[in-house]
C-alpha cells in the first residue's frame, strides 16, 4: 500500500456539517433589513442546494472584476446571491434593492454568521487525532478562508490542523486543476504522488483530484452510488481512512479494510442489479 505523506482534506459535509452551518446563516440574512422576510424552511433548503451546485459550476467572471483574486471573489460571492434571489426566489428589483453593493452587505452578514456556527462530524476528530506527527494535514475548501478557520477552532478541529487553504487564496476553486496547481505552489513540500486528498464530493473533492493526479477517498456515509468510479478508496466512516491507507499502525477501532472492501463489493452489486431491470 501507499504511504501518504499530506492529507488533503475537505472542510464541508466532511469533518464539519454544513447544513447546520448554512442554515444558521440564512436565518441570519432573512433578518436584514435589506430584506426583512420570514425564515422558511423549504427556501433555507433551495438556497443549500442552489449554493452547492453553484461553487462546482464554471462561471464567467466579467472582465472588470478580473484585476485581483479580491475582485473574482467579490464578484462570485454577490454574484451567488443576486442570481439566488431573481432565480431561485423570483424577487424582482422593485420589491427588493438587488444591487452588487447590497448582495455585499449581505455576503458580510452571510459569512460571518456562517464562521460563527460550526458542529463535528462524527469520526472527524476520532480520524484526526489518529493522524501521524509526520503527516502534513490540510484542509482544501471552496469556503472563505477566514470563516473556515473560524469553524475549524469552533469545531475542535484546528489543533489537528496544518494548514487551511481555500479557493479565496488559490484564486480557483475545486474541482480546477489550477486549484491544485496553485495549492503545490504555494506549499512546495505536497507531492501529487505522495497526496490523499479525502472528500464527500465526486463533483468537486474527487473530479479535482482525479484531475491533477491525486489520489482520493470519496467519504460516502449514506452508501450512495456513483455513476462512475473516479475516486481511488470509498469509506463510509471517516476513521476508516486510518486503516485503508495505513497512516497510524497503532489505531484500534477493528478490521475496517475488510469492511471497506466488502462496502465496495456491495455498492458495485447494488450498481449491477439497477442495470439488469
């Protein structure tokens, strides 16, 4: 088996839970007076599931915020809520101020609310702890750089943590090859042959890894089924990663490789059978 010397490691759905953390700061920005509209649940969730497809979509940034990384990210994040609101929620300008200033002061409440709430996933903390000394641990996330650190301490989580990189640093996000090219510049030490990167996103984590050489770990807890077999190891636990590519020897928990194994035979059959009917 491979010996991996840097772990890469996703923030979202994979050590921290991000729907809690995303719903807290909905509610946050439904209170301002800029919009000053009833939580709703059922929007709360639009929001979740339009946020997430839109950090994994291509987006053409216009030329007059291509001067800095500062300006691409102050583009994409008004831009994320602007397209939201007229889309998703189908409010028009003159029922509400949908400018770039105001999509802004919605970002900053966004965000800071969203560095302020941040909960564990189970066996984040059991799989970090468990980590060898030796092991460049980094947490590679589409996030804010600041919320993520925010959440990473709130969590627990930030003393088993090298470094935080996110894609406001990298000026590119997951799933761009020039995230992870970026991400070798800047810490000359991370080899792509010698790097796991571990992840609950085949359309992010996983496709970005495949596509810059690395090897990865699709983190699946709800035992769905990929289409296609992009990512190198499958666990459905998070301290499973331990066992599978040999990290610690002296973590117990079980023979956990048999049962990835034998989790892997069992999403390939359940695969086999969808084809068959």
């Amino acid at each position: 088996m491979k010996t991996y010397k840097t772990l890469l490691i996703d923030l979202d759905d994979t050590l921290i839970d991000k729907n809690s953390s995303i719903y807290h700061a909905y509610g946050e920005i439904m209170k301002m007076e800029i919009l000053d509209l009833e939580y709703n649940q059922k929007e709360a969730e639009a929001f979740l599931e339009f946020d997430t497809k839109y950090w994994s979509e291509d987006k053409e940034i216009p030329e007059e915020y291509q001067g800095s990384i500062e300006d691409k990210v102050y583009y994409l994040r008004t831009e994320r809520f602007i397209r939201f609101f007229e889309e998703v929620l189908k409010l028009t300008s003159k029922e509400y101020p949908l400018t770039r200033d105001n999509a802004a002061l919605i970002n900053e409440t966004y965000m800071e609310a969203l560095g302020n709430s941040a909960v564990a996933l189970d066996g984040a903390k059991e799989l970090l702890q468990h980590v060898p000394k030796e092991t460049f641990v980094v947490v590679a996330t589409n996030g804010a750089q600041a919320a993520a650190e925010q959440r990473l301490e709130l969590a627990g989580l930030k003393p088993y943590i090298d470094q935080v990189v996110s894609s406001e640093v990298l000026g590119a996000s997951k799933p761009s090859v020039q995230f992870f090219q970026n991400l070798f510049k800047k810490f000359p030490r991370i080899k792509p042959e010698e790097t796991l990167m571990v992840g609950d996103d085949l359309t992010t984590d996983i496709k970005g890894a495949s596509l810059s050489g690395i090897d990865s770990c699709w983190f699946n807890p709800q035992g769905q089924i990929a289409k296609k077999k992009t990512y190198t190891y499958v666990v459905k636990h998070l301290p499973d990663v331990l066992y599978a590519f040999q990290f610690s020897d002296q973590y117990e928990g079980g023979n956990a490789l048999k049962e990835l194994n034998q989790f892997e035979q069992d999403l390939y059959q359940a695969k086999r059978k969808i084809k068959q009917r």
